[in-house]
C-alpha cells in the first residue's frame, strides 16, 4: 500500500458482544448507564454469565470511524492490538472485508482479544464493558511512520489512553504526522475516559490536535463546566476545528471564526446508539479530506451516524456511498 | 434437572458468521445456492477471506429448534458437540441464555468449534458452507439416557449423519426414548443430506421415526419423486405424525388421517431465511409437547417461522411466548 490514505485510525481492536437487556438488569448488575467502564477477566465473566444470548460484531471506536471512511469510498487504515485468536481472527476479518487496509501483527502473548459486552436497554441506550486483553500490547513499535505520513488525517481515540504503551504508540503517531505536514484528530470517546486523564487530555486538545471530535458529556468533562455553550466557545479558543455532536439536537462544527449547525439526520426508530459518534466521524473526515465544505461534511457525517443508529452493531449494514449518492447527491 | 423436559435436542453446535452477498459472489465461488454445503478447514479459509464483513450468532439447527421452544416458554435441552476454544464459549454462553439446558463437554481435541458461512442474498435466501469441526467428536457416550427418558420428545436434525459417530448418538438416544414410551423427531435439514443417506433416512423415516419435519425439496427427495402431492401421499402411508412446510405457502399437517393447512405467517419484509425449519419445529413441538391441537401447532410453528426470516440470523430477536400472547391468543 503506497497511496495516498484519507483516514488512519489508531485505536482498540475490540468485538462487541451485544445483548439486549432491560433497566433492572443495568441497575442489578451495577452497570453505569451510557458509559464504557473498564472491566477485567473475572467481572467480565460474572457479566457474560448474567447476559443474554448475544451477537458479535467487529467493534472498536477508531476501527469503526476507518470502516466507515471506507464505505463511504475513501481510503483508510488501522492500527490497533488482537490477540492471536479466534476473536482476533474475526476482528481483521471484518476490518479488511470492509476495505481497510490492516497489517498489524497480533499479540504474541496468549492474552486475549479484547472484547466489549455491550447492553443496549429499550431506549437505545448502550452500556459498555469493556476488557481490554491483547490492546494493552499496542506499543509505538507498530506505528508504522510510512504509513502515518502517508495519511491526510491520522484518528485516535481517547481510549487509547487507558492501555499505557498504546498512549505512547499516540504520541509518536501524531508527532510523525505534524512532522510529515499532515492533520491529527482526536475522539474523546466517552466522559469518564475524559475525566480519568483530564489534564493530559486539556493539554493534547490545545497543543496537539488539529480537530477534535467530542459529544456533550465529553466536551463539558474536558473544560469543567456544566454549560454546552460554554464549553463551545472554550473548544473555539484552543481548536482549529471541532465537531461537537449533541445527539438528536445534531452537531456543531467550531472554527475560531464560527459555530455551524448541522440537524441531525432523521431516523425512523433508533435501535442501538453503539457507534454513533464513530460513524459522524467518518463521514466528517470522510467530507473533510476530499475538499468539502464544513457543512457538507456535517450533513455526511450525520447521514452515517443516522445510519449506524438504526441497526444493532456500529459496522454499517448499507454501503455508506449509496447512501450519499440516494440520499444527498 | 430432574423435571420433565418437552423437547431435548441432538445436533451440530454450530456459530453462524453471516453476511450479505450478491448472486454474482455466490457464481463466483461455485456455491450452491440455498444448499448446505460442507467444507473442510481450506475451503473455510478461502471461502473466509472472499466474503464480506460479517456478523457472528449461534445456531445449529437443532440448537435453534431447542432455544424456539425455550423462547415459547417451554422446557429444552440440547446435546451437541463444541471445541475448547472462544467460539465454543460463545456457544454455550447463547444456548445456556436462552434457557436451554446445555452441559455437554466440549471436545477435548484441539479440534475448533464448527461454524457455517452462511451468505444471505437479496433475495433472502441462505446459502450454507458448513466447517463441521469439533461436531465429529460427538459420540453415543455424550447421550444422557436419563436426559432423554425425561423428554417427551427428543429431535435430531438429519445433519447428524454427516459426521459418523453422532449418527450412532442419533439411534442410541432414539432407542432410549422409545423404550421410555417417549416420541422422536426428525428434521431431514436440506435435500443434498437426504441424498447422501437416501435410504438410511427412507428406513430411518418407516421404521423409527414418529414426528417428521421436511421441506418440500427434502421430502420429495426422500420418496425420490418431483410431485410433492405424491410425496405427502407417501408420508401419509409411512409417518404418524408429518409436518411439510412449503414456504410462503404455509405447510400441511399430515397424519394418517388427515392433512390439515396451515397459512404461511405474513411477514412485511423477509430479510433471512435462515432458521426458518428450525423454528417452525419449535413452534409444533411446543403446541404438540403441551397438548395442543395439530392446527394450533401449526399456527405456534408459521408464527415462530415468520419472526425468524424477519431478521438476520435463526435465533428470535423477540420472545415468542410474548408474540403467541399478542397475536395467537
């Protein structure tokens, strides 16, 4: 692969394990709601045990945001840890069946691939538990600078930082990319991640990142206000672009000279909110590398968003340019 | 468990990884379209590496049948061979959710646990490419007998024929049951099965069998004709009790003394046909193991039918005891 590449993204290898469930059964098994909360071996067997019969999809935040720019045509990679097992086996499957390039080498360690049971109660709402396995062995060494330069925007998600080398493979992924004269975005993924590396994260959006994906919770956790609006007009004053998504409310992309609001693309039922965020990302910088305005890119990434809500799994069950092509060509 | 069970059944423990694919694919890789086929690990891998992104849900037929019944509020159990690896767990962890008694060793081999390709076209049908894997190990010593005393009907899928010694289990199991004046069922699971047993499953069909399940392909080819009428006369002459389904034409009841017509359920969009069979058998046997009518079977069977093709994969989505209440009673 020596092309030119739209989109890398550097994050967790992780298989969804999905399940319905109803609120009791959040509330009984002590489940934070919405969130996604680190788990290890022996909880995340007590879950599994108490679950229902499940479904698994290829997951991962950034690895959904790269399937995503390759569906909707562009040219993406991944970076990012599976064990060398069966779920391994499945992940790069899936993420290369999708079109995306991914070479990395599995662990070599027996520790598992990771795996994130997902709860997604009647609201659509989905809680997260993830255990991490095999993407704590992400390490700088599988950054490939070759292929960072060769990328207009290189992706990583705020989960990155939980595993510790994986922070580090972050650091230097980004540090080849500026060199290189290429973009770094970044996801803050989820507002307990935010909070738990708070001022690490402060200081990566002001001086590392050239755009910056957030939902409501994530952007007000990182400037410590309770106020939307506020912390808006913080992101303006620190970054060069932002897109700040608020759910049905739809999304608004920040530039030091204006705020744009983009409506949120109009879903007949909303089955599962898994993936939401990573696919507005896709179709974001999907818009964004191929030279569209802002709000073009706004309304392509709520197209995707719209799409990945109203199945189960974040993979996309139609081909993301069909839908750009029947629904805003 | 100790109380009596309705329905315990024998059959592949099988993980489905299903994915769309159009009819140029399934040309393409010389597959036979709406067949079980069984491949070895080669073909797996090339198969694998050609298709599409998938998704993966447990099935096998019998196990579907067993979690149908389970989902109606019945009592199963299921006997079926698994290997020691991750898809095994996944496995038991779908069947067990679902309310199955499952406790079945898995293989002690290094052997992996079966899965099926199963392409789904646009037109909803399935094709099937089955790796059978960690099933060959299932043996007559992993039959229960006080498993099968207990069960008022113990059912087996006609793929048991395939790996050898489960063809053993199959006959030890139905001895057991008849000598404990219980009943067996056979589903004859796909024509190119029946041809390669013809006449064992002719024999098996006369001689051993009391509730016979069969689509119209599989029975006309167990009575080596091409006139289904002619092939449900010929049931009527050899079986006690038949259920011969015709898709969207619903299915005939038959008993030597009467065929009874059960409407097709109406679906607003048939989007896989897998696990139609299987379903339709949870559905008879839950009426039948709870002393209903042959048309009150049949419409449980049409009903659990109709939620199975209405998404992807062969375990509900919904749970059939609430669809019976909302739209049977």
């Amino acid at each position: 692969m020596s092309e030119v590449i739209d989109v890398v993204g550097i994050g967790n290898a992780i298989v969804d394990v999905l399940a319905h469930c109803d609120d009791a059964f959040i509330k009984r098994l002590g489940l934070t709601k919405g969130a996604m909360t680190l788990i290890d071996t022996a909880r995340a067997e007590e879950l599994y045990a108490a679950m229902g019969p499940a479904i698994e999809i290829s997951g991962g935040c950034a690895a959904n945001t790269t399937v995503g720019v390759a569906s909707l045509g562009g040219k993406a990679a991944f970076i990012g840890k599976v064990g060398n097992d069966q779920l391994g086996g499945i992940f790069r499957h899936d993420v290369r069946a999708a079109g995306v390039h991914y070479d990395i080498a599995p662990a070599t360690s027996t520790t598992p691939t990771a795996r994130s049971m997902i709860l997604v109660t009647p609201d659509a709402e989905r809680t997260m538990n993830t255990y991490l396995g095999a993407c704590h062995e992400l390490t700088p060494a599988d950054i490939d600078p070759h292929l960072i330069q060769r990328a207009k925007v290189t992706y990583m998600e705020g989960y990155l930082w939980d595993p510790p080398l994986a922070k580090e493979a972050f650091l230097k992924a980004a540090r080849i990319a500026h060199e290189a004269g290429q973009e770094v975005a970044l996801s803050l993924s989820d507002s307990f991640c935010v909070n738990r590396y708070l001022k690490e994260f402060q200081d990566l959006v002001k001086n590392h990142v050239d755009i910056l994906f957030a939902n409501i919770g994530e952007i007000t956790a990182l400037w410590e206000t309770n106020d939307w609006h506020e912390a808006a007009r913080i992101t303006q004053q620190h970054c060069d672009l932002a897109a700040l998504t608020r759910s049905e409310l739809g999304s608004v992309i920040v530039t030091p000279d204006e705020m744009i609001e983009i409506p949120a693309w109009p879903v007949d039922r909303i089955v599962d909110l898994t993936g939401a965020g990573d696919l507005y990302a896709s179709g974001f910088l999907y818009g964004y590398t191929h030279g569209r305005d802002f709000e073009t890119c706004g309304r392509i990434a709520s197209l995707a968003a719209g799409e990945i809500i109203s199945h189960i799994g974040a993979r996309p069950e139609t081909p993301l340019a069909e839908l750009v092509l029947s629904r805003l060509v």
